[in-house]
C-alpha cells in the first residue's frame, strides 16, 4: 500500500468514528421519540431508517479498515512512549551537556529564532485544536530544506523537536515520516518565499 493510499485510508477511518459516535446518539434519540404515537411517528421512523443505515455503513468502513489503520489505542501509546524518551533524552543531555537535537543549519541565532516563531505560529489542525497541522508544517520544513536551513533526514529527533518549538501536539512517528518532505510543491513554495522574507534572504 502506497503512501497516499495510506493517508486516504486514514482520513476514511477517522472520519467514521465521528459518524458513529454521532448517529449512536440520533438513533437513540429516534427510537425514543418514534416510541410516542404522534403524527411525526412516520416520519421518525424513517429518520431512524436512515441514521441506523449510515451508522451501519461508518461501522462496516472502520471494521474493514481496521487491518490497514492504526488503532486509537495504538496511536496514544506511540505518543506516550514518545513523550517518555523525549524526557528521557533531555535529561540525558543536561547531564552530558550536550548540544540538543536540531535540525536547523546554516542559520544565525536570530534566524533560528525566527523560524521558531514562524513555526509555532502556523495554524492548528482545524479538526484537532492544540495539535500541528501537519501538512502545512512539512510544507515549511520542506521549504527550509530546499533553502539550505534545515537537515530532515533523522525523521525521528525532527518530530520530537517540532513537538518542543510549537508546544503542540504532533502526529505518531509513521503520519509524521509519511508526511515529510511534502509533495505539494505550490504550497512549498509560497512557503519558501515567506521564509525568505522572513529571513531576509536574498
């Protein structure tokens, strides 16, 4: 299975979840007001037809996709196990003292500062508020690794230090690593160019 297939897959299954948890109350709803013999009883009947349907349907897509999607439960616990050797890492470094993770090169302290702030700035994910949004986030990556600034190759330190500068909450290790570089080059460049002016490069 390719990588944008994958991501597809993804998206259908947890666009799913929600429709389950939704249409499991408005059938409940249903089935509690169609009980009552009104003349809306008909029509909630169908109401309940209808809803019962696409509940049916979101949980038949989530149990075929279960074998090619990761579950909840395991995306949390790739985050939580990431969240442990990321404090395990920074203490091992400020008892070493040595120089923390990051992917910057070739950039004033300035300009590391910079695109920092830059970074910490993008938007959420619209969907999932106090997370990155991970697709504009490699979008700007991406952009300073075609500039020069920026080495994306230990995908797995870069993921821990995008967590650390914006603050937010960051997509398990295999979202991540599909995601970056990004292939949407428009986008990369207009990235580019407000990395450009934001780091006054020429």
């Amino acid at each position: 299975m390719n990588q944008h297939t994958g991501k597809i897959l993804y998206k259908i299954d947890r666009t799913a979840r929600p429709v389950l948890i939704v249409m499991s109350g408005v059938c409940l709803l249903l089935l509690c007001a169609a009980s009552f013999d009104t003349p809306l009883r008909q029509i909630l009947l169908y109401a309940l037809y209808v809803s019962a349907g696409i509940f049916f349907i979101a949980m038949i897509c989530r149990i075929c996709l279960s074998p090619f999607v990761k579950s909840d439960e395991e995306e949390e616990f790739e985050q939580k196990v990431d969240y442990i050797i990321q404090i395990i890492q920074k203490r091992q470094t400020a008892q070493t003292g040595e120089k923390p993770y990051s992917p910057l090169r070739h950039v004033s302290q300035d300009q590391e500062e910079q695109i920092k702030q830059l970074l910490r700035t993008l938007p959420d994910n619209p969907q999932k508020p106090g997370h990155i949004n991970l697709a504009i986030v490699s979008q700007y990556l991406t952009a300073l690794q075609q500039l020069e600034k920026a080495d994306l190759e230990d995908k797995y330190h870069l993921r821990l230090w995008v967590a650390e500068v914006t603050g937010k909450e960051v997509p398990n290790s295999s979202q991540f690593n599909e995601a970056v570089p990004s292939q949407t080059f428009t986008k990369i460049s207009a990235a580019r160019k407000k990395l450009e002016t934001a780091l006054e490069i020429i």
